[in-house]
C-alpha cells in the first residue's frame, strides 16, 4: 500500500471514529506515526483528503446504466452492497452539510453526483416497472418514490440520530427495510 492511501486509510478511520473537525491532518500524521510535514508532502489539507475520500465513495457506490438492478431481487443484492459502503464512509453522511459549508469544492462535486443517483435510482424504478415488479400510478408518485429513496439512503442515519438511537451496522442496515416499504404499494403481487 502506497504512503498516499495509507494516509486515506487513517483518515477515513479517524474522521469515522470522531469527526472531520476533531481528527486534524496533526492527528492523521500522528495516528500514522509521520511528520504532518510527511503527511502535507502527499495532500495539501484536511479538505483535500475529504474531497478524495468522497471520490472513493463515489466510485465504490455507483453502477453503470446497463448495471442497474432490473429485479427486486438484483436491487436487494445492490442495496446490502451500497450500505456497506456507505457504512465504510459513515463520517461523510454524518456531517454533509458540515463538510459543504466548508468544502464549495465538495458540494459541487457531491450536486452534480447527486443528480447523477437521482436519475440512477429512477431509472432502476422504470426497470422494476418494465420488468412487471412494480406499477407506479403517474410521473408524480414515480418523483416522490424517487425523492424518498434518495431522502432515506442520505439522511436516515441523521434521523436515527435525531432520535437519540445508537447508529451501529444493525440499526445502519435498516433504511434497506425502510426504503423497501416505500416501494411497497407499488409491489406487483405474483401469482403462484
């Protein structure tokens, strides 16, 4: 493993186990048993480090078009997977709006990626229609379907947050069950 994703590593374990604004590049350096100088030889600051961390997320996360689940089956499968991920990477999603107001970089990077799912997840919504599993109404509930999902995998673990409930791999896991329910009414009951 190269020096430069050793530092990644570090990162991303100490942005999860405190915060961004806690663990410094001092820290990072030190968990790491370098020199910040070391460390500032390889990434300029904390915010560049973030920036790449989210890349590696991206590219963890996203499918291409002709990938996209076409089943309810294939769509389960993808969403274990995308929650994995989005459990390696679980400081970013805890501290979005945070790490915007400090990164106009990142929020750019992360609108246009956005916009990217949202079109991703409607067309896996327009999949699971074609392929017979589900009926969405009209163009409107196909929207707020779409915004749900998109609204669940984004901020469910705020929400368990807000809540005062611990946030583990368990209770992370259950925005699959909560997404699922909202396509429920759409489900297309198969004959046996």
């Amino acid at each position: 493993m190269s020096r430069k994703e050793a530092i990644l590593n570090a990162a991303l374990e100490l942005f999860n186990e405190t915060n961004t604004q806690s663990a410094t590049t001092n820290h990072i350096a030190k968990s790491m048993g370098i020199s910040p100088g070391n460390l500032h030889y390889h990434y300029k600051n904390r915010e560049e480090i973030i920036r790449l961390l989210y890349k590696k997320l991206v590219d963890e996360m996203s499918l291409s078009v002709e990938e996209l689940p076409r089943t309810l089956a294939q769509l389960l499968e993808h969403e274990k997977t995308l929650i994995e991920v989005q459990w390696k990477y679980r400081f970013f999603f805890k501290e979005i709006l945070f790490l915007f107001s400090r990164d106009k970089e990142l929020e750019a990077l992360y609108i246009k990626d956005n916009i990217a799912h949202k079109e991703r997840i409607t067309q896996v919504m327009q999949n699971l229609e074609k392929g017979g599993e589900l009926m969405i109404p009209d163009s409107e509930t196909l929207a707020f379907l779409v915004d749900s999902v998109l609204l669940s995998w984004q901020f469910y673990n705020s929400h368990l947050h807000t809540l005062g409930e611990e946030i583990d791999t368990c209770s992370a896991h259950k925005v699959i069950e909560y997404t699922n329910a909202a396509m429920r009414p759409y489900i297309i009951k198969k004959e046996s």
